[in-house]
C-alpha cells in the first residue's frame, strides 16, 4: 500500500508549502539522528524526509494525490539521503539559516532613491519658499504598464526550471547525494520569459523622462539639510514601486550676513570719534532697513543684538538674533589740525603717557576655567 506523506507529516490533504514546510522543521528537530539515536527514531527520520521530499516538489506532490509512485521506483526517499534530500531544509531546522524562499522572484523591484541639490539664498533658506524642480527619472511605461511584454503578449512559463524560478543539481558528499538549487540562468530566477518585449521600454516595465514637480520648502532649513519626499523617485524595474527622491540644502552666501544655527551675525566698522560719541546707524536686514543705536563709549568687540531678526526656526515657533558686532577704526593718518585735537584732547583726559593695562595673552584651559567660576 502507498505511504500516505500528508499522515506522515501530520498535515492536511490541502495544505500549503508553508505549513508543509513548518511542519517537517518541527519534526526534523525531534527526529535528527544527532539528537535521538534510536534506530526506530531514525526509521521515523527516514519517513518525514521522504514526505517532505514528496510534498514539497509540486509535481511528485500531485502524482502522489493521484496514487503514483513519487520515486519511479527508486526508493531514494524512504532508503536514506536519496537524489531529492532536503539537506538545505535540515540545516535551517538545526541552525536558523533563514535561507531565501524557493519560488519565483518578482520582476517588479523597488525603484532607487535619487538626490538632488537645491541652491537657496538666505532668506529662502530663513522664511521658506516654494520651488519647481526639473526631474530626470524613470516612470511606468504606459505602453505595457510595467509588464516588459509587447501589447497582446505576456511572459510564457519557463521552459527550463517550468516556472519555479531555479533548478536543481545533485552532488554527492559524505551524507549521500545533496541536492542543491541555483536561481534558472534562462529565466534569471523570475520563472518566465518575455520572448516578445515591450518596443516603448525594452522590456524593463519604465521609461526614462523629464517631468517637474512643485515642492515647498520649510522654512529654517539650512546648508546641509536633506529633505525627504517618499515616493517621489524612480520607478522600480518590472513597474515596481518608487524610490524616495531627496533635496540637499546648499546655502549660498550672503554679502553682510553669517549665519550660525537660527542666529544671524554680521560686523559693522566705525569711527573712534563715533564710537566715543555714540551715533546712529541704518542697516538693512532681512526684514527691511532698521535703525542701529550705537551708545556712547561703545568699545570694539561689543555686540549690539537685534532680537528675532534672525532666522525662523526650523519645524519650531520664533526666530534667532541678529548679532552686530563692533569693530571700532583707530585713524592711521592725521594731518597737522586733527592731531593738534588729539593732543588737546589727550591733555584734558590726562592720558599723555597712559599707564596701560595689561593682562595674560593666552591663557590655558584650567586658567579659563578657573575664572569662570570665580566669575571674572
């Protein structure tokens, strides 16, 4: 009487190759011959690798539903490591191998990211904006629809590896004949042939195009900042998913402007006599002219801070400083009635011979440290 495998591995008559699958792992674990010596156990063994051999390979399956003989007589199952050994399967059972999954491959893949570098000017980059950009990519052959088969075919079935998408060897080694499996070199591991291919794509499934898309911009990005726009990229090959495409923030730079973080910082010069007197400047910032106070006795260094002029913050509420800094000019050249008021004013200050202060020039990091703490 012929072996009933689905008994054999306890599984349904209509069971999937996944529960079959599942199945003979569990059973493989218990059964091993390195685990469980018994003779009986190994008999058991025997049976299970037979059965998984059968149901597992879609054509001895079905010969075996009708009442065949899955081995031509062969006996290779049952006898021991026969041609049709699941060797790869036991490997997984005893160490985890999560080896590819048998089948077919889709022709359909996901499409590659692609990156682009956008050019902003301080303000764009500060306050956002909105930007079309010219895109060369991949989109869906409209002709096939992503197929690769001209119009009134498809893909045929692989005559080689009959649609299962590899073949397979057998090779002798210590446990007997191994079989082995490789994707099919006629198919490419895709299980069918597209004989007739698509003139508009070349049998890809996309086309290659210059579209423009309209995309904002937030505002506070800044030189460096990558922004992401999922499904924006290439189609994938076989009509596959997109890719994400990808913007790169490059600031360029500004004429007056610095910009560190959400801080704008920038240097203004100006006369020893304004610097002493104090005056009043106009500057243009980015949010139109503003009216700059210089005191009285401002010293070169000092920094005059214009609060949110700054930049906005990114994916935040509020803006930056604008920091202007000081730098006082001492005059170089004087002629004779302009150093003749310097004198004077010199005498009246008493600062003809100053005495000077002076104070460490470099000074070391615990030195630093130390003052900090001691609030100098």
């Amino acid at each position: 009487m012929a072996k009933d495998y689905y008994a054999t591995l306890g599984v349904r008559r209509d069971a999937s190759q996944e529960e079959i699958k599942k199945a003979y792992r569990r059973l493989a674990r218990e059964l091993h011959p390195d685990v469980n010596p018994d003779p009986a156990t190994q008999e058991r063994f025997k049976d299970i690798t037979a059965a998984y051999e059968v149901l597992s390979d879609p054509q001895k399956r079905q010969m075996h539903d009708m009442g065949g003989d899955p081995f031509g007589g062969a006996g290779g199952g049952a006898a021991g490591f026969g041609a049709g050994f699941p060797f790869s399967d036991i490997m997984d059972a005893f160490f985890g191998t999560a080896s590819a999954a048998r089948g077919p491959r889709s022709r359909a893949r996901r499409g590659r990211n692609a990156t682009i570098r956008v050019e902003l000017d301080l303000a764009e980059s500060g306050f956002g904006t909105t930007r079309e950009l010219v895109v060369d990519t991949a989109i869906l052959c409209e002709v096939c629809t992503g197929s690769g088969a001209a119009a009134g075919t498809h893909p045929d079935t692989c005559d080689m590896c009959h649609g299962r998408g590899e073949v397979s060897q057998v090779t002798r080694s210590f446990l007997g004949q191994v079989m082995t499996s490789r994707p099919c070199p006629q198919c490419g591991g895709f299980g069918s042939v597209i004989r007739h291919p698509c003139q508009e794509c070349s049998g890809d499934g996309r086309v290659r195009t210059r579209r423009t898309i309209k995309v904002r911009i937030p505002a506070g990005v800044e030189d460096g900042t990558h922004i992401q726009l999922a499904g924006e990229g290439e189609v994938g090959p076989g009509g596959g998913p997109p890719g994400d495409l990808f913007l790169e923030i490059v600031e360029r730079p500004h004429a007056t402007f610095e910009r560190r973080g959400d801080d704008l910082h920038c240097t203004v010069q100006i006369p020893m006599t304004a610097a002493a007197l104090g005056t009043s400047l106009t500057m243009e910032t980015l949010d139109g002219a503003e009216q700059i106070d210089v005191r009285p006795g401002t010293q070169s260094g000092q920094v005059i801070p214009l609060y949110a002029r700054g930049v906005q913050r990114l994916n935040e509420t509020g803006r930056g400083d604008l920091l202007i800094h000081v730098s006082v000019e001492t005059p170089m050249k004087l002629d004779v009635e302009q150093e003749e008021l310097l004198r004077k004013l010199s005498q009246l200050r008493g600062e003809e011979r100053p005495p000077g202060k002076f104070a460490p020039g470099q000074q070391g990091f615990f030195s630093r440290l130390k003052d900090a703490f001691n609030g100098r």
